[in-house]
C-alpha cells in the first residue's frame, strides 16, 4: 500500500521545522555566551582590559621600587666599603 506522498512531505517539512527550532535555540544560547564573554572583557572597572592595565601599573611601581631599593642597597655598601677602607 502506497503512503500518501502529501503526508510524507507534510513529515518532512515537521522534521525541518524541528530542525530550525532547535537551531533557533542553540544560536540564541551561542549569542548570550557571546554576550557573557563580551561584558567580562570589555566591563571597564572589572574586565579583563581593567585587570591588565592593573596589573601594568602595578608592575611599573614596583619595578621602579625595586630600582629604587637597590640603588640605595649599593650606595650604602659602597658607603661601608669606603669608610673601612685605609
């Protein structure tokens, strides 16, 4: 017995419709991740652009610091080394 070919293109077209729905449903996830994504790195006070331009700051301070300290470090070691010295 011959299916009516009216009811399996009204399957098919179901099954496409399906199809669509479930990547209507899975574009809207991807584009919510997206969006999720977006904000952690472009939020300007806790992004991760905010963090990196952080952390720059930090290490150019401390950098400097360091410099600082060990200047001061081998001028007092000259300094004592003069002083001892005949």
């Amino acid at each position: 017995m011959p299916e009516d070919p009216l009811l399996q293109l009204g399957i098919k077209i179901d099954r496409l419709c399906q199809g669509v729905e479930a990547m209507k449903e899975r574009q809207e996830m991807v584009a919510s991740d997206v969006s999720k994504i977006k904000e952690a790195v472009y939020n300007p006070d806790q992004g991760l652009y905010a963090r990196i331009r952080q952390l720059e700051a930090w290490k150019s301070t401390s950098t400097k610091l360091i410099w600082t300290l060990f200047t001061a470090m081998t001028g007092l070691m000259s300094a004592a080394v003069l002083k001892y010295l005949p």
